[in-house]
C-alpha cells in the first residue's frame, strides 16, 4: 500500500557552526510570487498638502497683508523718516525743516534711512496684523451667529444665573485689538532696530552694527524694550483704526446701496480711518516713542505716565502732539494705500484660488 505523502520542500538554516536541514510544510511556505508591494510603506503626498494649504483663504489673506504693506512702504519711506524724527524731538520742530536738515546732513538717501529694516519690519507685521483681523473676526462672527441659533452659556452662583453672551460684543473690534497685539508681540524687535537706525544712523551706521550692539548692551530684552507702552498705545489705535475702516465701509455700501467699494473709495475711507485712529491715540504714540529712544539720550522715563508728564511739563499740552501733522501727512496715505492694496490682492488671489 502505497501512503500518500505531504509535499514538502527542504529549507537550509545554520545554527553555530551546526549546518542542519529543515522540512517546511509547503502550505507555510511563503509564495515566490507574493507582491513585495504588500510591504511597502506609502509617503504621504506632502505635495498636494502644500498645495493644499496654499489654497486657504487665511494664506491668501496673510500674502495679501505682506504684498501691501511692501507696496505702502516702498512709496512712503520719507514720510516714516521725518515723521519719527519730529516725534522723538530730533531736529526741526516743522515738516519742511526736518525734510532738508535730512538732506543737508545725510544726502537724499538719508530719507530712505533704516528703509531696509522698514521693509523687512512691514511685510511681517502687516501680514500678520490683517491675516489675525480676518481670522479673528470670521471665529467671533461665526460664534456670534452658532450662539444666537441656541441658548447661550450660563454660569450659575448660587442662587444668580448669569448668561454668558457675546452677542455684544462687537467682532471688528475684538479682532482689531487682536490684530494689534499679535502683530505687535511677533515684530516689536524689528520696530526698535528701524528706530535706532532712524534716529541714531551714525551710532548704528547698519543692520548688522546694530543687531550686535543692542545685544551687547541688553541682551535679548533689549529688543523688547518699550514692549508694554507700544501695547498701551497699540491696542486703542488699532482697534480704532479696524473699526472705523469696517463701519464706514459698511454704511457707505449701505447708503450707495453698493457690494462693495470701487478703488478710490478704499483709498479715501482707509485714510479717514487712519486719521481718526491716528489723533485719538497719538499722545501714547508721543510717549512710546519717548520711552524706546530716550535711553540714547541718557534720560528715559521710567514708565508711559511719567513720559507723558515729562512732554506736558516740558512743551505743555501741545507737546503731545508734536509731530502730529507729519504723522497725519504719513498715516493717512499709508493707511489708504495699504487697504486699497490689501483688498486688490486679496481679490486677485481668493479668486485665483476658488478657480483652482
């Protein structure tokens, strides 16, 4: 009788110096064929994820800021140049004054000084102050309108039920204060360098100089000095400056019975929010400006109170807004243009981006 046996393939293995064979069943063998492909480890496609993400509106909007705020600054240079000087109390006390003791001293370039600074400070900040105000005012809007849909939050003591309503709150100007602060903290350091630059070039004669001396003298802190003033003084200007800019925006279009704004209109309803942001809040921009520069002049002021003194104590109320008319004649066109920029590009490139 002949038995039926198992196929079975031999396998070769060396243990120490024993060579041994091993009968492995053919079920358990694995197939010569198998796909190796089984096996394999698939990467993720990093490029449709970049490409992806550059799609967003929050990058559109960020690219958008950094295109106009380069575009403003380029232009206006000599007006950020005089404006700073007569701010701080350098020189000339008049507009035409300054503008030639600059000439006089530093040639023409000398209106361009600490431009490169300038720029380099600008593209960040701008595109990080109006990327945060969208982002912000879409969440507090978006917020507003799922909280209204639903009874809102309530926190109870004891016996007092409170509801916890945003509903007046007002989104612009949340998320201009909060476009102000985030830019404000990310760029602070690119602010005092360009000052430093500006109002001391032959103490700080480059980039480079600069960077290094201020590091030597303070270290780190150094560049955040003035950090809480410049907070003082940014948070009323820019949520003012972002809240007249939407609400006139708005009741234009609503009176005109308009979409939208032509360019003009951009440019002029820019410039008005950036004079009426402007005059409310320049006594703290006096008194900022006192405090980051006055430690190259040996007699800083210990905080924004006693700047504020030392100005009225020693120009009286008018000193507070010394300067003013230059700061007017710069923030005006430099607010209007930068809108008027701003809403191009972003409808250039939020509509590129819906086509994509």
């Amino acid at each position: 009788m002949i038995q039926k046996r198992t196929s079975q393939k031999k396998s070769y293995g060396v243990f120490g110096d024993v060579y041994g064979v091993m009968m492995v069943p053919k079920e358990l063998e694995i197939e010569k064929d198998a796909s190796i492909d089984q096996f394999r480890f698939q990467l993720p496609d990093l490029k449709q994820a970049f490409q992806d993400f550059m799609r967003t509106r929050e990058v559109g909007e960020f690219i958008s800021g950094a295109l106009a705020g380069a575009m403003t600054k380029a232009v206006l240079a000599p007006l950020e140049t005089i404006r700073t000087r007569m701010v701080v109390g350098i020189g000339s006390k008049n507009i035409s004054g300054s503008f030639l003791e600059v000439i006089e001293q530093q040639g023409w370039q000398g209106l361009w000084a600490g431009n490169t600074i300038n720029m380099l400070r600008i593209i960040p900040t701008q595109a990080i102050e109006l990327a945060t105000f969208e982002c912000v005012k879409r969440s507090m809007t978006e917020a507003q309108e799922k909280w209204s849909k639903k009874e809102c939050p309530k926190l109870q003591i004891g016996p007092v039920s409170l509801n916890l309503s945003i509903s007046w709150i007002s989104p612009i100007a949340v998320a201009g204060a909060a476009a102000g602060i985030v830019s404000t903290l990310a760029c602070h350091p690119l602010e005092v360098l360009k000052d430093r630059l500006t109002v001391s070039p032959d103490i700080y004669p480059s980039i480079s100089v600069a960077l290094s001396k201020i590091h030597n003298d303070g270290g780190i802190g150094a560049f955040y000095a003035g950090i809480s003033p410049t907070l003082i003084g940014m948070l009323p200007y820019s949520t003012c400056y972002y809240f007249m800019y939407e609400t006139m925006k708005k009741s234009y279009c609503t009176a005109k019975k308009k979409t939208s704004l032509s360019r003009p209109e951009m440019l002029l309803i820019g410039a008005l929010s950036g004079f009426t942001a402007s005059t409310i809040s320049f006594p703290l921009e006096v008194a900022r400006k006192r405090l980051m520069v006055g430690a190259l002049q040996g007699k800083c002021p210990p905080h924004m109170a006693a700047a504020l003194s030392e100005v009225i104590r020693e120009q009286g109320i008018m000193g507070l807004y010394r300067g003013w008319g230059a700061s007017c004649l710069k923030v005006m066109p430099s607010s209007g243009i930068t809108w008027m920029f701003y809403e191009a590009w972003k409808d250039i490139l939020l509509a590129e981006r819906r086509h994509l």
